[in-house]
C-alpha cells in the first residue's frame, strides 16, 4: 500500500475516534445521580489525553449546558476547567500523568473540591458532605473506566480483551445509557432496551463471565438513572448470568433464560404496569438479539472471551518479567564475548525496542511491563 494512503487512512482514524469520544464527551454528562448530580462528564475529561482531548472538554463542557441537565452545571464547567489545568501544568512530568492513577485522583480532586465549595456557601450538614464524597468517588472511578476504554480504542487490539478491559467498555457504556435511557417512548426507554442487547452479546461471546459483567454494571446503571425501579439491578445480573450459563445451547436458549429471569424478578418487586413495560424492552432487546447477522456476532466474539480462553494478565506478565530478566543476563554473557561495532548493536537495539512500543506488534503485551523491552518476532536471523 503506498505510503500517502496509509497516512490519509490513519488520519481519517483519528478524526472519526475524536468524534467518537467527543459524542461520548456530550452524552455522558447527562447522566444523573442522586437527582441531579452528574459527575461523569468530569471523569471522562480528566481521563483522555493527546490532542483530541481539547475536543473532549469542549464536547462536555457543550453537554453540561445542555437544558435538563445538572442542577448547578457552572459547577461542573468548573471542574472541567479544573482537570484540563492540572493535566496541561503537569504535563511535563511524564510519569505522573502517564499513571494510572492520575486521571482519577484529577477527577475526584476536581469533583471535590468544586462540591465542598458549593456546600460551604450554606450550612452542610453529614449527609451533604458525604453525596460530595460519594459524588467524587464516581467521578475518580469512571476516569478509571473511560482511561482503559480509550487506550483499547487507540490501540485497536485484535486479540481477546481480559475480564477489566471489558467491564472498562462496559462502564463507560453504561454511563451513556444511563443519560440515554431518560429518554422514553409511552414509557419505554431504547436505552434499557439496548443495554439488554449488550448484556445479551456479552453472555453469548463471554459465557458466564461476560454476562456477569455486563448484568452487573449496566443492571446497577439502568437502576441508578431510575432509582424507583432498583429492581432492575437483580434482575440484569442474574439475567446476564443466567443467559450465560444457557449460551452454549444457542441465541434463543440464552434469550430465553433472561426473559424468564427478569419476569420472575420483576413481578416479585413491582407487579404493576413497569412490569408490562419491562416486558416489551426484554422482548425487543432479545428479538434484536436473534437476529444479529452472524458476521458481527463473529467479531464480537474475537474481541470478548470468556474465562477459560483468557490467561490471567498478572501471571502472563510476571512470566514474561521473569523470562526478559533470564534473556538480559545470557545477553550480557554473550556480548563479553562477542565482538560487536557498537553501532551495528545500537541499531539491533533499536529495532528490537520499537517492536515493543508505539506501533510495534508487541506493544500491548509489554506495555505494563515496569522495565523498558526489547524484543524480536518472526524467524531466526
């Protein structure tokens, strides 16, 4: 492929994930708790970086204004504004804003500290300081969410995403429904409708494990943006769970099996016109589901896994620790006895390393790894 093509093709990538995160930037704002509290947009502007973060705090920004909304968005504007200044004044210090914990400690300082002001201006009493505390808490823990979810969009990985990485895409899922989901048909929500679609994807392509994850966090979502009906949360958990269980028997066994669960649940907690209600998005969601053409089915199931065909991460990586740490030393027995132009060893050097970072084939295995690797794929030269 010429070489222009190629870079028109990653430009055109670039731009249509800055519009991606920039429409998140605009949705997840909406999302409310606790009546009227919306710390998420917060969370989703300290957790990007790079230059299409400018169009993310400019999207949230744009959706903290949006009416119906945040009771006190000026508030929110605030906090923004506050995360982009520490991220552009540390952004120097490498390591500190490459951690992991940086956009979350941005979030929950921010959200804090912006709560505690407006508290101040009257008389707060214990519970209003612990709905700031609470509040930042869900700030600083969707920044988490959102930072995993946008390094996998950047990073496009072919292989199986690990248990975190896919409740990450989930989290952040859930939240965009939870804004979503406000939005209602003769009381019928598309969102609640869509989130049983993911739940029910993720049963059939991560078994129990996937439909675990996404019952648990969209179920505790769906109830968070509509706290009279809490009932949701058992009742997608168990149906994630259960669909799992029965997605080796196929699509309509695996349906089946939350339609039941969810009727069951429902009728126990309300038996009244939500249950009617519930009734049409779960046999939607699950009509939807049937009828996914197999092609993305297959794609989906490339990228969610389920337990037994995911290795741990943390023993995968203390193996390949151990394994480079073995390789260094053999190497260093080999270079005090081999003569080598040190120019021609700086370039193999080189071009080892850039196969373990950036572009490299090998970046995403060892990109957690605490010491710099170089590595070499491919037949023996």
């Amino acid at each position: 492929m010429p070489r222009h093509a190629s870079g028109e093709e990653s430009l055109l990538r670039q731009v249509l994930l800055m519009a991606l995160w920039g429409i998140v930037g605009v949705i997840v704002p909406r999302a409310t708790v606790y009546g009227s509290l919306a710390p998420f947009g917060v969370g989703a502007a300290a957790a990007v970086s790079g230059p299409g973060s400018v169009v993310v705090y400019l999207a949230t920004g744009m959706g903290y204004l949006l009416p119906e909304g945040a009771a006190f968005p000026l508030r929110y504007l605030a906090a923004v504004a506050a995360v982009a200044g520490i991220r552009w004044s540390l952004n120097g210090l490498k390591k500190v804003t490459g951690s992991a914990l940086f956009a979350p400690a941005a979030a929950f300082l921010a959200t804090g500290f912006t709560g505690m002001a407006m508290a101040l201006m009257g008389k707060p009493d214990f519970l209003e300081i612990l709905t700031v505390i609470s509040e930042s808490l869900l700030a600083g823990g969707f920044a988490y969410f959102v930072q995993v979810a946008f390094r996998i969009t950047h990073q496009m990985p072919d292989a199986t995403l690990t248990a975190p990485e896919q409740a990450s895409m989930v989290a952040v899922a859930a939240v965009a429904l939870m804004a979503l989901s406000t939005v209602q048909f003769s009381g019928i929500s598309p969102g609640r409708i869509v989130s049983i679609l993911v739940i029910l994807v993720f049963a059939r392509c991560g078994r129990e494990q996937g439909g675990s994850i996404a019952g648990i966090v969209l179920g505790t979502a769906m109830a968070l943006a509509a706290p009279e009906q809490m009932f949701l949360a058992p009742a997608y958990a168990l149906g994630g769970l259960l669909a799992g269980l029965f997605s080796r028997f196929g699509k309509l066994a695996s349906a089946a099996s939350f339609v039941v669960v969810n009727m069951v649940v429902n009728l126990s907690a309300n038996p009244g016109l939500e249950v009617v209600v519930g009734f049409y998005e779960v046999a939607a969601a699950s009509i939807l589901y049937v009828v996914l053409p197999p092609v993305l089915d297959k794609r989906l199931g490339g990228l969610i896994g389920h337990v037994r065909e995911v290795p741990a991460a943390d023993g995968l990586r203390h193996s390949v620790v151990m394994r480079m740490e073995f390789a260094a030393r053999a190497m260093q027995e080999v270079a005090g006895t081999v003569e080598m132009k040190p120019e021609n060893l700086a370039a193999v050097t080189r071009g080892m390393h850039s196969m373990t970072t950036g572009e490299g084939s090998l970046a995403r295995v060892f990109q957690d790894v605490p010491v710099q690797v170089a590595a070499k794929t491919g037949s023996a030269q």
